[in-house]
C-alpha cells in the first residue's frame, strides 16, 4: 500500500487530499493543529498527529514518530496569507507569515526528505503563482508574495539535496481555487485542484524535478 503525507490537512486544499487518497486505497498520515481537526481526519480514515508548524519541538517529535517510514508522495500544504493590507507590515505579521510560510519547510523539509527517499517517492510544497519573480505584473500582497518566493527557494535546495536519493521535488501553485484564502468566487473547485495536483505530481518525470509547476503541470518562472 502506496503512503501520502500531508501536513496542513485541517481544511481546505489538505483536507481533500486526505479524502483522495484514502478514496483511492492509499495510507495517508496527515497533520492538523487542533484536536478536533486530528480526530475529523481520523474518522477519514487517515492515521492523525497534531502538529503546529511554527513550533520546533512539534516538529522534532513529529520526525520521531515518523522515523523509518517510507513515504510515497510527502505534500507540505500549511500556509498562510497574513495581511490584506499592502502597508508596512507589523513585526508580528511579518513574523506570522515568515514563520509559517518559510521557517516551518526549512525546518520541516530535512526530516521528511529522507523518509520520502526511503521510497524513492515524491516531494511537494503548495507555492503560490504570486511568489513568481519572473512572471511578477502586480505587487499585491507584498509579504504573501515575498514568502512564497523564499518557499520556493527551499524547495530548490530540497531538490538539489534529496534528488540525488530518488526523489522528486516540485513546488505547486494549485491555481485559484475556492478555498477560504482563495474565496467563493475563485474558478477552480477544491476537489479539481487536488485532482490535477495529484496527478501532475504522480506522473512527474525527471526533467520537472526542482520545478515551478502550475497544478495541470505547466512551468511558471521562478
């Protein structure tokens, strides 16, 4: 049986990953915040861990638990926006979104790299098109934007590390999708963005490792 990893698994677009995979017979480990959130995913049938990711110790005793495990395709999914205002962001919103966004896959990404080379899997952070540099028309959403880029930078160096073990590392943006970051009025449904998600990432090649990719698989600019 074929495991997926998804952190950030609450709601949203991690949410229905977990019910996906589970429809499709995989073993999925998934990690939510809250209790409550935990149980709703066990009831899934996903094996639950809370996990804030801002948290260190969190995060190493998650790597304790997971220790020997062989992960097929890892999905790093927590995020956040911040603020909706483009004004000088405050240190704690700058921190919040930094903290989330950046510090939790550069923490996170080293322990489960290795776990996902133990089957030669596949390794997959949740970008944003905003983080693009070069596809850039607009500065909206300034510290979004500035996070997405760095994530996309950690998801570089993950490549350049963990491709030489078997795995494939690609960041996503999974589109605009009717999400409560992305809105009701966002064209794309939670259900066809996962969809898509998990097929480009499952019949990725070699020549998209360390890529930028929209969910359907099309390049973006760094």
């Amino acid at each position: 049986m074929s495991t997926a990893l998804i952190i950030g698994a609450s709601r949203g677009i991690g949410h229905e990953m977990v019910r996906q995979y589970r429809a499709d017979g995989w073993r999925v480990i998934a990690t939510a915040r809250k209790p409550h959130d935990c149980e709703e995913l066990r009831q899934l049938g996903a094996e639950a861990h809370q996990l804030d990711v801002t948290n260190p110790e969190a995060i190493g005793g998650l790597g304790w638990k997971l220790d020997d495990e062989k992960i097929d395709h890892a999905w790093l999914v927590a995020g956040v926006y911040g603020p909706r205002h483009d004004g000088f962001p405050t240190q704690q919103e700058f921190d919040e979104v930094m903290h989330t966004n950046v510090l939790a896959a550069m923490r996170l990404l080293p322990i489960v790299g290795p776990l996902v080379a133990n089957a030669r899997g596949r390794l997959a952070v949740i970008s944003s098109r905003m983080g693009s540099i070069g596809e850039r028309t607009g500065a909206g959403g300034s510290l979004y934007r500035a996070s997405k880029a760095a994530l996309n930078s950690v998801l570089k160096d993950a490549a350049l590390t963990f491709g030489p073990q078997g795995v494939t590392c690609i960041s996503f943006h999974p589109g605009w999708v009717q999400t409560d970051m992305g809105g009701a009025g966002a064209p794309l449904s939670v259900e066809e963005s996962v969809r898509t998600l998990r097929a480009t990432l499952a019949g990725a090649d070699l020549s998209q490792h360390g890529s930028f990719l929209n969910h359907d698989g099309t390049p973006i600019a760094w």
